[in-house]
C-alpha cells in the first residue's frame, strides 16, 4: 500500500428513490466454504469476504440502514473476530437497532455443512457512554473454517447521523460495497480517501437519488507504534451536507462550501456563535479579582478556574447543545462546553482569544482543501499574548495553559475568526520531551546492587509523568515506569507536581540481584531510561511515526565496584548520527582507578518529532543499533 493519498471529491444532488435490500445473508459459496487464506493477505487469520449496505428513508425521512458483514475465520489466533460489537447512538433515542441476526457455518471433516442460528437471548445491549450504546454478542463453536455472519437495521431520527463507510478495516476486506439514498431536497458532499493504487468504483445516479461506492480485495490496517492516526490512513468515503432546498421557494440554502462559510455558520450557529460573548454566572468577582494581572498571568488563572470548576463527561464535541450556562450550573458537560465557557471568561478578562476547532492526534488530519467541519472532534481556545498563540483546553488537567497540548502538536487546526481567523498548522519547535536520569549505585561481592536514583522529567515528560502518577497513583505509576522483576524500588517520592515552573522529579531507592556466571558479574548501564522495549521492529510501515515532540534523554550513572571485583570489559564510548543529523546517541563510559568507580554517560536526542512512512527504514536501523548499544552490560570478573 502507497502511503501518499489521493482524494475523490464530488458533490451530488438527489431526491427520492424506492428501498431495497441489499443484503443476501446466508447465500455462502462453495468458494468461500473452501477458501483456505486471505489472496491478498496472506498473513491474516481472518478476513471479511463481504461488508455491504444500502442507507434509504421513510416517508418521514427517517435514515434506515440495512447491514450485512461475512467474516472467514482462518487461523486460531483470530478466534476473537467472533466476538461482535454493534455500536449505535442511544442518547434521545437518536439510534435503535433491529431485526440482528447472526449464525455461524461449519464444515467438518466428511465435508457436511452444518450452520447454527443464534438465538435472541444471544444478544446482549449495554451502555457504552451517555451518548453511546451497544449490542454485543459472540458466535459459538468458531474454529479454523468457520464463516460468521450478521445483519441488523439501523433506524436514525434523520440524516444528522449519516455515518463515513469504512473500506478498510483491522482484517483484509475481500468486497466492501455501499449504497446511499438521499431524501428528498438534501445535497451531501462525498469525499473518496484511498491509496493511489487501490482502485474504487464510484456509481452517481442522479436520476435515481442514489450514488453507490465499491472496493475489493482491501489489505487489513493494524494500529503501528506511534502512528498519526489510524484515521489518516483508512481507505474510506466521508460525507457532509452541504445543501438544503426547502421546496417551497425559499430558496437553496448552501452549508460550508468554503473555509469563509465554515466561520460565517458556526458564528450564526446558536450552539456556537451565539454561545461567545456571554455572561457566565457568578464570576464577576474572579474575574474583577484577575483584570490587573499580567495577560500571561490572568490566561493561566482563567485557564486554572475553569478547569478546576468543570468536570469533563468524557463526551468531545464542538457545539454547547445546551448552551453554556446550563454546563457551568451543572459544573460538567462536553469537552465543547466547557472550552467555550473557557473562550467566554478569557474574553472577559480582556484578553485577545478566539475559538479553534482542532482535530486531536487520535482523529486524524485535517485536509485544509475541503471544509468539512467534521474533520474536527474538539473546540479549544486560542489566546494571542504579543503576537504568539496559545491553545488551551480545560479539560486537560495535566498540560499548563502556556504549553500546546500534546495531542494538537502537528495538527491543523481553524481558528473561528471574520478577521484573524483561517487554519493554522500547530507545532513546537521549542518544547522538547526532556528528562536528565541521575543512578547512583554500588555492588557488592554477591552480585547485589544497592542504589538511589534520581529522574528530572521536563517540558512534555513533565506533563506525561504528572498525569500518570495522578491517574495510577505512586504503587502503579512505579510499576509502570521502573519496576521490573528483578529491582525493587522503596522510599518513593514524586516531587513539584504543582509548580510549573520546575521540573518533575523522581527519586527513590533500588535493589537488585545482578546475573552471574561463574567469576563474572553482569552490570547493566541502561536502569530507568525507559527504552524497554523496540517499537519499531516490523519491517513494514504504512503510517507516519509521530512521536508529537522533539524528546532528549541524559543520563549519568556512577557505578561502585565490589572489592573482589575487576573490570573485565567496558562498553566502547559510541556516537552515532542520521544522514541529517536529527537523532544523536552517544555514550561515554570511564573507569575511575582512585575510586574504584564506573562511570556512563548518555544522550539520546531526537531533533525531529515526525518521520514519514518513507523514513522508517531509517528510524529503524537507528532503533536497532540503539537497544544493542543499551544491552551492553559492564562486566566484573572476580579477582
């Protein structure tokens, strides 16, 4: 697969068409019974061999999706892929979900085929969210061969809740194909996203009202070490309305066609625009209390009063449904609600902010041709201080109002402005993920390592760390970040964790018994560093690796021989660069006589935050050489 996409835009008018189903839901092939592995995937122990439906209305323009999915299991490590979750949107009863069946098709050793409907009591509904809902349920006797399938209907108040039509999936997909009708007076802009060598079949029928989208044979996407987003890379249709015609000569009205009338309808729109500018109750003291301070200062107060007064429902969204008063009395609601109540008080205390739809790391990227608002999950707020810009969320109780989210870094986002408005590309060229790692350590004559260390988290380590330790607590952030089977870690202590203007710092106590063999003791030169594991060993790379920040790591670590004990061999002083002279590794080990000491130095640096797909070769010699050079151990031999 072809890691630059290429996109398909079109935009279609369509009226009234008659339903039917598109599903032929038990009609297995010989084919497919005898099919031993995925053609195009031969790695896959399961694939879909089909993935359709067909979206149409009622006579109340209701939107009514019919469903059918097909799925080959072929080897048992993907046993799992009989394990269904149907998810549909149960908030105001927007969503419901009909007529699910499911059976499994068996073929034994004589060749007799054998299929198995699951009954009702089989399917199970449970809450996901406030807003989300969903069916569960799992086929039995699955085994190497099996064919599993279902079909449900999904019944929609309306059109609002047309989903995007995923080709691809986590599993190769053998024939992916969907049909969609339009109510009457409606216009939907689609966009295509798909690889440049993957073809796709694109049916417009005006006449009809329908416009029919096909693929086959689409290889499975799996989630990659620190990968932009799964979003980026799945081929897929996107749609969004983009017009509406009454019918009863008011006129054609248009939606969003350009980034100009992205910002004229939400700053009309009444859960938007109407929702800036207002007064938000009982904070005429706070914010009186504030307006002397300096502009850095009163942001980082606005910022710290709203976040510590809001509780997030976990729900993202960019529109107030319910205004922003009604959140701030409740003290909770959407990720939208609060940053807007957020964009309110910055406002007040007279301060340059403006709202920012932002698309987070784990959404995708925004492609700034198209202005489709539905490529954004969030609403932040923009404050400008001497012509430099900040983005807050006040969900975030973790990143500081002066430091940029890591989530937005390397993402567009649009700032929702008439005049100083327009999409922006967010980066941080000068925040690094810093920390400095200070071990100091003896051994003894029995191989066993007593010692302290010391571990300055800054900039985006700093934030990663505080979250963690406030969400897991000391025992299970320990766990996380230091403790391995063979160390113990007491007098644990996590210092400035609310002073932003220090460093996170770490320190403890270690023990831990060495591996011997015969005269030899073998030291490790790599404790705490955090490099465990080699996220980068497949040799295949279809995403981008995006690790957000710039991240420098250095170390000191002063090592106290045993008397019985003589250096036997000492890891080489290494330096190593890319091409481009991005990544630096280098190590220095000295043996120091007088003291009978051994002393390694570290640095790892990585000067750039975002690798393409194209790159990883690189990344990945770099990544190798890295974890040879941190297993070379310090090793002792007995005198």
């Amino acid at each position: 697969m072809k890691n630059i996409l290429c996109f398909l835009l079109c935009s279609v008018i369509l009226t009234a068409a008659t339903a039917q189903d598109p599903t032929s839901f038990g009609a297995i092939s010989n084919e497919e019974l005898a099919l031993k592995e995925c053609p195009f995937d031969k790695e896959a122990g399961a694939m879909v061999l089909l993935d359709e439906a067909e979206s149409n209305y009622d006579e109340e323009n209701h939107l009514i999706t019919n469903r059918h999915i097909r799925i080959k299991i072929l080897k048992e490590k993907s046993f799992d892929a009989a394990d269904i979750t149907i998810y549909y949107f149960r908030k105001d009863d927007f969503e419901s979900v009909y007529n699910l069946a499911a059976q499994i098709t068996n073929v034994d050793a004589t060749g007799q085929v054998t299929t198995e409907k699951l009954p009702a009591k089989a399917f199970f509904k449970k809450n996901e969210n406030e807003r989300l809902g969903k069916m569960i349920f799992t086929f039995p006797g699955v085994k190497v061969g099996s064919i599993i399938e279902y079909k449900y209907q999904s019944f929609m108040k309306h059109y609002g809740g047309l989903r995007d039509w995923y080709f691809q999936q986590y599993l190769p997909v053998a024939k992916s194909q969907y049909k969609l009708h339009i109510a009457p007076h409606l216009e939907f802009t689609y966009k295509v996203v798909k690889s440049d060598d993957m073809p796709v079949e694109v049916k417009p029928e005006p006449q009809q009202a329908t416009v029919y989208f096909e693929m086959n044979n689409v290889p499975g996407l799996d989630d990659e070490p620190y990968m932009d987003a799964r979003e980026d890379y799945i081929q897929k249709v996107t749609f969004q309305l983009s017009g509406y015609n009454r019918g009863d000569g008011a006129g054609k009205k248009n939606y969003m066609t350009t980034w100009d009338e992205v910002t004229k309808e939400l700053l009309a729109d009444d859960d938007f625009g109407a929702q800036l500018h207002k007064n938000i109750p009982g904070t005429k003291d706070f914010i009186e209390g504030i307006k002397n301070l300096p502009e850095m200062e009163r942001m980082k107060a606005v910022h710290n009063y709203v976040r510590s007064s809001m509780r997030w429902n976990g729900t993202y969204g960019i529109y107030a449904r319910e205004g922003v008063k009604t959140p701030w009395d409740k003290h909770e609601g959407r990720s939208s609600d609060i940053n807007l109540i957020l964009n309110n008080l910055l406002h007040e205390a007279d301060l340059e902010v403006y709202p920012v739809l932002v698309s987070e790391r784990f959404n995708g990227k925004v492609d700034t041709k198209y202005p489709f608002i539905d490529q954004f999950n969030n609403v932040f707020a923009c404050v400008v201080i001497k012509g430099k810009k900040y983005f807050l969320d006040a969900t975030d109780r973790a990143t500081p109002a002066h430091i940029i989210p890591k989530d937005i870094l390397n993402t567009t986002a649009f700032i929702v402005n008439k005049k100083n408005g327009g999409l922006v590309t967010i980066n941080n060229e000068e925040l690094l993920y810093s920390e400095y790692i200070n071990t100091q350590m003896s051994v003894d004559n029995s191989g066993k390592i007593s010692g302290e260390a010391l571990v300055k988290s800054d900039g985006y380590a700093r934030m990663e760390k505080i979250a963690a330790v406030k969400e897991m607590g000391d025992e299970k952030f320990i766990s996380h970040y230091y403790k391995r089977d063979d160390i113990g870690i007491t007098n644990f202590e996590f210092l400035n964790k609310d002073n932003d203007s220090l460093s996170a710092d770490q320190q403890f106590k270690f023990t831990s018994l060495l591996p011997q063999s015969g005269d030899y003791i073998y030291v490790p030169l790599n404790n705490f560093f955090g490099f465990d594991k080699n996220p980068f060993l497949s040799t295949t790379r279809f995403s981008n690796v995006n690790f957000g920040y710039k991240r420098r790591i250095n170390t000191y670590t002063a090592i106290t021989l045993p008397p019985g004990y003589a250096v036997d061999v000492m890891p080489k002083g290494v330096k190593m660069t890319t091409p481009d002279n991005d990544i630096v590794i280098s190590r220095a080990v000295d043996f120091d006589k007088e003291n009978n000491s051994v002393v390694c130095l570290y640095l790892i640096d990585f000067k750039k935050s975002l690798y393409t797909a194209d790159e990883y070769s690189i990344l990945q010699q770099v990544y190798k050489k890295l974890f040879e050079l941190l297993k070379e151990p310090l090793v002792l031999k007995k005198k």
